[in-house]
C-alpha cells in the first residue's frame, strides 16, 4: 500500500456533467473535478482521497472521493452533489486551492488472466473509470451501469469504448427489477466462467450485491465508502461488521474501520445483512 | 523561545500541545501527515476492559455549528491494545497517554492495573465524560463523589504514573468534580468543550445520529471551553489541559492565557491530519509577535 501524503493543490477544471437541475438556480447535480497531479508515488482504482477547500474555508469535514483517474497532468475526480459540503466544493473555480490527502484504503484486484464483471449505481460507476484505463486486458471487462439520473450525468463515454457495457435506467419499479435481472444474469455468467465481480454503490446496492454474489459463489469485492469522515481511521466514524472469515481472527465478527481496513473488501470477510434486512422491509 | 512544559515530575512534554482522546487513534494513523515526535504529548483513543463495538451508525454527522458524534468507544479491548497497539510505537521520543473507559469503578481500576505495567503508557486519562453507568445510561461520573472514586481507583493502581482526569462541562458544579478529583488523587485535569447536542434529519423525519444523542465539537463550543477552565483554574493547584474548538496557534494561547497548562486538538484533527503539527510549529511564532517571551509567566495571566 502506498504512504499517503497531505498537500495543497490547485484545481485546473470543474466541469458539470448533464443538464441543470430544475429549479436549483442553473446548478448541476454531477461534476468531475480535475486538480493538479499529486506527488504519488503510486495509487490503484478502489483508492480514494480525502478532499476540503484550503485552510480557513468551507464545513469542517472534508469529503472522500474514490480516485476517477490519474492522467500524466491530473487527478480526476467525479462527484454527485449530495449535501453542502459537495454543493460548496461544486462552485470550485480554476486556481482555487484545495487541501487533498490520499491515496487512502485498498483497491480492487486487478488480474488479467481472470474475467471481472463491475457493477457500478450512479456516481459509483467513477473508480471504475481508472480501473479501464489501467486493466491490461481490457476485453475481460464487461459492466452493467444503473442509474436514476440520465446517461449524460456520467463519465461513461471512456469506460464503454473499453469494454462491455450495459446501461440500465432505474426510475420506476419495472426499471429496477430489469436492471437487477441485467446483475443477476451477468452474475451468474461471472460465476460460471470463474470470474470475479467489483461493485460500487449506494448501500442498498451494496448489499444488494454482497447477498447475491454470495447466495451464487461469485468472489465479489465492494467498494464501501459511506460515513468515511476522517478517511485515516481517527475518527472511529465509517464502520464495517466482519464476518468470521475475516483474515484477522482477533477482529472476526467485530467492526473495522472502513477507512482503513477497506474501502474495498471482499464481500465474504464481511456482513451486511443488517443492510439486506434494512432493503428488503 | 522554550515551549517545554513540565506538567507533572517526570511528565514533560517539548511543547504544549497534545491530541485529545478519540481524535488521534494510537498516533499511527498521523505518521504520514507529521513528525509524532514533535507533539506535546499523544493521548489515544478509548481502552476498555473488554472489546467493545461502539455506538450504531451513523456515528458522526456535520451540522452548521460543528461535528456532532455518538462513537461509542469502539475498540478490541485492553489486551489487545497492550499485545498489538502498543508495540512498536515511538514511546521513547513522546510520550503516549491512553484514555480508560469503563462503566464502573471496579473496571476502571483493573485498567490501570494492566496499563501502568506498560513502559509505553506515560500517563493514564480517566475518561468521566463519556456515558459510563451501564445501569440506567446516565453518566455516573457527573457527581463529584463518584467522580472522585473513579480516579482514585486509577490512581490506586497507577503504579506511580500519572493520572488525568477527564472531566465533563455537563457536572452540575464543574469546580465541585475539579476540587473532589484533585483530592481523590489526580495529577492532572483535562477538560472537554464538547457538549450534548442531537440533529435531526428531516427528510427521513429521524434523528441524524443512531445514538440519538452525541457531542457537538468544533470551533462553537471554544467558547464554553474557556468558561470551564474559568470556573476552576485558580481554584486546582494540579495542572489543566485544555480542549474544545482548538484549531490555530491563537486558540492554544488563549487557552494558556485561561490558565490550561496544555491544550488539546481535538475533532479538528478529522478536518485535516496535518492541522496538529501546524499547531506545534506556530506558536513560537504568534508568542514572538505577541511580547511572549516566557510561557510559565504568560499562562494564567489574563489582565482583568
């Protein structure tokens, strides 16, 4: 794992991504924010980065954003206004300074030989970005991609001239049962030809996903990232149950860090149910 | 200009400047953000007797006034942290001070009692500001006379280290808790700023922390900070560390200027993990341009 460093950078770009959100005074609902490169010494998809604006500006907690991709130029970050902390980063202009902490947590495998099914919901579909851009085989790569925003919102124009991608809408109850049909089916066609599935999501879908590569056997890691607010493991905030497969008996069936310990972890070193009960009452 | 400060015999820190308890981790988690060796001191996180999961999510939550967190004190226990945390960590460069955290008086003492074996463990903070009575939830260190049994349960068992109080500006008489503490043996007092608050999220009509209740910290409640260390520094003669809201060189100076001996950075270490060793690196600074030429004559010395 790389050694994360602090440091101060300058935002090159902001750029809205889809059309205004009615009524929200000309302001966009998706963003990719790209920033000066860092000074990593190396980073993986499934990492992330803590991000506030500079000193004596904006809410106290910064906000963690998985990695999009690191050009030869930039870091590039993809985000879905979702509170005010992102609502303020949104207005970000070219030049403003930033505080960036990072790479943080683990990332997903990377493995060339052996097919890798991503399941990505909304913003979720932006550590994947990256991970196409760097997988050496690329053509063992198929996504399936729900959404309740239009297609437009999202950066997906890289990653589908890469691989294969389903694009499933998800706006009414028939929609979300065709793209659960989609996941299902590519699961099984995963399991089949010994593959492994990466996810990344809202919680619901995680554990959506956590049950169903379970109930079938398909090797499955999550991208968890959901109340991380420290993102180094201070803050005791961001928690995930493990199950008794975990690696670390001492911690087996007791909660981690997400921060730290993750944000990617394979779906069987963890539990979720609490999360699958939540979905299905 | 020399930041050292002897806060008990044999307790010296290079600076005043410390992490406040749940706010650090066990120090590793800062190593690649500064020099853990240039701080004053780092307190840990919570230590209990036995593993404990923490509070349910959400735990943490931004409001407009500051952070509000129910945590819970999640951790794997105190032989976990005698056999895995603290190996390894710098102890000889800096001193390390874990938080006890227990629901009775019997717990706390059996913490001390392991802890103080450890050569890395400088000093022991009782933590009576956490909700620790396990029968009805209420927290049982809040009375001075309970408060009073907890520390010299810890002090009893202290082997000679020191002991740090940790008391809460929700005790009805602050000062009562400060002088019983005192006499039941603690070395040193820290006081937390945080005070209770609750959030509610109104669109899913829920309260925002699972806990329902928490702790609002940040810089809104410095202020109320002050105010307790107000309420008893000329009346302890054992030193004060001070916490609440600090985030720059001028909050640690205005806590001195209360009377703290030592000041805490406390949530402000989630808003940046470099902000603490700024805070170490800035003061000589601030005190130059001030006419502070000698912290011991400064601290305690407001005019008025």
């Amino acid at each position: 794992m790389t050694t994360p460093i602090r440091t101060e950078l300058s935002v090159a770009d902001i750029v809205p991504f889809g059309q205004p959100l009615p009524g929200r005074d000309s302001r966009y609902g998706f963003y990719a924010l790209t920033l000066e490169k860092p000074e990593w010494k190396s980073w993986q998809p499934g990492q992330f980065i803590m991000l506030r604006p500079s000193e004596g500006r904006g809410r106290m907690l910064a906000r963690p954003f998985p990695i999009c991709r690191v050009t030869s130029q930039s870091l590039v970050l993809f985000f879905e206004v979702s509170d005010p902390g992102t609502e303020e980063l949104s207005r970000l202009k070219s030049g403003d300074g930033v505080i960036v902490w990072g790479p943080l947590g683990n990332g997903f495998v990377m493995d060339s030989e052996r097919p890798a099914l991503l399941l990505a919901y909304g913003s979720g579909i932006a550590p994947f970005a990256g991970y196409a851009d760097m997988h050496p085989a690329p053509e063992r790569l198929s996504m399936v991609f729900g959404h309740r925003a239009p297609n437009s919102c999202y950066p997906t124009d890289a990653m589908a001239s890469r691989m294969y991608m389903e694009d499933v809408l998800d706006r009414t109850e028939k929609e979300r049962e065709m793209f659960r049909r989609s996941m299902l089916s590519k699961l099984e066609e995963c399991g089949e030809a010994g593959g492994v599935c990466l996810a990344c999501g809202p919680m619901w879908f995680m554990s959506w996903v956590w049950e169903n590569a379970g109930r079938l056997g398909v090797p499955a890691q999550l991208a968890l990232s959901s109340r991380i607010s420290c993102g180094i493991g201070a803050c005791l905030g961001c928690s995930t149950l493990t199950s008794s497969h975990w690696p670390d008996e001492a911690c087996a069936g007791l909660p981690v860090q997400t921060c730290t310990s993750g944000p990617v972890f394979w779906a069987s070193e963890i539990d979720l149910s609490e999360y699958a009960a939540e979905r299905s009452s | 200009m020399d930041m050292r400060i002897e806060l008990v015999p044999g307790l010296v820190l290079k600076n005043p400047v410390l992490s406040a308890a749940g706010t650090f981790g066990t120090g590793r988690e800062f190593q690649p953000y500064g020099d853990l060796a240039s701080l004053g001191a780092v307190v840990m996180h919570g230590v209990s007797l036995r593993p404990s999961g923490g509070a349910p999510q959400p735990r943490i939550v931004e409001t407009e006034s500051g952070i509000l967190s129910a945590v819970g004190t999640p951790n794997l226990g105190v032989r976990h942290f005698v056999e895995r945390e603290l190996p390894g960590l710098p102890w000889s460069d800096v001193p390390f001070i874990p938080s006890l955290w227990a629901t009775n008086v019997d717990d706390f003492s059996e913490l001390s009692s392991i802890l103080s074996k450890e050569e890395a463990v400088a000093a022991m903070e009782v933590n009576l500001d956490c909700p620790n009575d396990h029968r009805d939830g209420r927290k049982f260190c809040l009375n001075p006379v309970t408060a009073a049994r907890a520390v010299n349960a810890v002090k009893r068992e202290a082997s000679g280290k020191p002991v740090i109080a940790k008391i809460s500006p929700q005790a009805i008489d602050i000062a009562e808790v400060a002088r019983a503490v005192e006499a039941a043996g603690a070395d040193i007092i820290a006081c937390s700023g945080s005070v209770p608050g609750a959030a509610v999220d109104l669109a899913d009509r829920r309260f925002s922390l699972g806990s329902i209740e928490g702790r609002l910290s940040g810089p809104a409640v410095k202020p109320v900070a002050l105010w307790c260390i107000r309420q008893f520094a000329g009346i302890v003669h054992i030193p004060i560390i001070g916490m609440g809201g600090v985030r720059s060189a001028s909050d640690v100076l205005e806590f001195m200027l209360v009377g703290a001996a030592a000041v805490a950075v406390g949530s402000a270490n989630f808003s940046d993990p470099g902000l603490i060793f700024r805070n170490v690196e800035e003061p000589p600074a601030l005190c130059a341009e001030l006419g502070i030429d000698d912290l011991s004559s400064f601290r305690g010395g407001l005019v008025g």
